[in-house]
C-alpha cells in the first residue's frame, strides 16, 4: 500500500520521530513522509512510533492507499527536505 | 475532489495559514487541512496562500484525489485540532 504520514511533535522528539519514518518512507516535507509499504512493515514503523510518542503532546495522522495513482501532488514555495541532512 | 494539504510555514504567518486554509478546509492536525473542494475554489484557495507565503521559507504541500473512498485514516497520540479555537 501506499501511505502519506504527518506527525506533530514536542521539538525535543522531533529527530526520533524523523530517524524513524526515515527507515520506512521518504521524507518529502519537514513533518511528512510518503511511501510504499507492507502491510507487516506499517506495522512495525507504528509499533516503533509507538516507543516515542507522548500521547499527550505528539500526534501522528496516516493516510492509507492502496496504491500511489489515485493521487496528483502539488508544491508552493520552499522544497523542505533538500536541506534535511544539514538538520539530520 | 478531495484534497490533503499540509502547510509549513515561518511562526509568523501560522495563524494566517491557518485562517486562509479554514475558510475553504477542515482542520485535521495542527498544520494539515483536508476536504472536498471544487477546482474552482481550490484554485481561489492557492491564490489566496500565494499571496502570503513567503517562497524562501514557507512550504505547501497538496495531494488531490478525484474521490475520498480511496483511502483509509489512522491517527495515534493527542488530537490536535480539537483545541484550535484556543489558539486561533
């Protein structure tokens, strides 16, 4: 399947919450990530989101699809993640 | 159709994102919007955006679907958007 991945976290964790989505997906925004994935990775990226996620402050919102081609992307302004490895 | 759109914008112009992207979306998390638009309006709504962003620090990302059936949602940690009249 295809997803598109959004998380909003306390700054403190917001590199563990980006390492993480970095093993999974790619990272096309500073807070959203994309990409195709199994249904047994989804699982394990969740279940390591799971390990850092402050429930009361962080959130993280998934889009699933079942494949990429239902969809046309736009961009305006900056390309965010061409300067990631300067932050990450 | 139904678009996505995630916004990252510089502090200062949030709250003007934020007011823009209401009018025409619903608020999903603190910085994604989501919604059926009409072409028309979605082209009223990106004029709108461009005459505030700023292209050296400001990002806009939209992904456009002909229907909403084709994906599913899941969210994990607080719900954001349920204290936005707090802060906007």
């Amino acid at each position: 399947m295809f997803i598109i991945l959004v998380y909003d976290a306390n700054e403190k964790r917001v590199s563990k919450f980006h390492k993480i989505c970095k093993k999974y997906l790619t990272h096309v925004q500073n807070s959203v990530f994309e990409g195709e994935i199994t249904e047994a990775n989804y699982r394990m990226l969740i279940d390591e989101l799971r390990t850092i996620i402050n429930n009361d402050e962080d959130s993280v919102l998934v889009y699933k699809f079942r494949t990429k081609k239902y969809y046309e992307r736009e961009e305006f302004g900056i390309k965010k993640p061409s300067s990631e490895d300067i932050f990450f």
